[in-house]
C-alpha cells in the first residue's frame, strides 16, 4: 500500500511539475504587431535611372530591436509603399521596383504627382513578404533597394515610404 502510495505522489508531482512547465511556457510566449516605417529619399536627375540602396537595422527600432533576439515566428501581413512627396513642376511619369533581400517586387507605373496627391497605396506580394519574414529569424538587418526609370525633365525629390505590418512571436 505505502508503495502504490508513494508511486502515485510521485508520479503526481511529475505529471504537475510538466503541467507546470507548459503553462509558463504560454505565460512567457508574446505575440505582438508592428507596424514600421521606412522612407527613403531620392533626387530624380534628367536622364538618369532612380537607384537608391537602404540598410534597415530593426535592431533599431525601439518597438522590434528588444525582441529581435527571441522571435519564434515571424509573419508580414500588410506591406505596400506611397510616393510622400514629389516635388516636381512638371508632369512626371515612371516606374519603381523594390528588392527586399533578394525578393523583387514590381516595376509598378506611377504618374508621381498624382499619385502622391491621392496618397496611391501600391501593396506588395504577400507569399514573397513571408519569405522575408522568415529571414528575420536569423537576422536584425535588411537591405533594400529601389530601382526604376522616370520621365522628369528637371532634378526633382521623391520620398517613397513603405508601411510593414509585421505579426511577431517571442519566446
């Protein structure tokens, strides 16, 4: 009798010490969203191509940068970019592509005073965005680069800023 006892006290304290492990497990588990932000600045000169090149350290960022180290999962469930301002005088048309890692997305058609005027939201390829999501689980840093062709007759800026809405796991 002592020992059947003995064996399920035994085999209790076991089956709650497990019990136990798997609720601080969720306890300590954090889901969060974040949306981020990145403008990037560019001078469009007569003839020329519009090649402009972004390293993006979410180290950084006082949302992501403390949790970087800990992420279990890692999802982008909105991204899309808009032309923020252009400050051309002339009619300007053109095209931009985005490389995020060695993810291409685009060329996408812009008419860039309009566009900024109706704050144009362009989306970008979910299905590609997750295979970049999934590189932030070994690494804090992208590089991005925007690339494209445009019709300005005058040395003018753009400013494109692209909006990430990022679904992020930690342990």
């Amino acid at each position: 009798m002592k020992s059947s006892f003995a064996y399920s006290l035994f085999t209790g304290a076991i089956f709650l010490l497990f019990f136990s492990c798997e609720q601080i497990k969720e306890i300590t588990t954090i889901k969060f969203d974040s949306t981020e932000i990145i403008t990037i600045t560019t001078t469009l000169f007569p003839g020329e191509a519009i090649e402009e090149t972004k390293e993006i350290d979410l180290s950084e960022s006082s949302k992501l940068g403390p949790h970087l180290d800990r992420l279990k999962d890692a999802d982008i469930t909105e991204a899309y970019y808009v032309i923020k301002s252009f400050d051309g005088n002339t009619e300007t048309t053109g095209t931009l592509s985005l490389i995020i890692e060695s993810e291409s997305f685009g060329p996408f058609q812009h008419n860039f005073a309009a566009d900024q005027a109706a704050t144009k939201q362009t989306p970008l390829d979910a299905e590609k965005l997750n295979i970049i999501a999934n590189v932030l689980l070994t690494q804090s840093a992208l590089s991005l680069y925007v690339n494209g062709s445009h019709t300005a007759t005058e040395s003018t800026q753009l400013v494109i800023e692209i909006f990430v809405t990022l679904e992020l796991t930690t342990s």
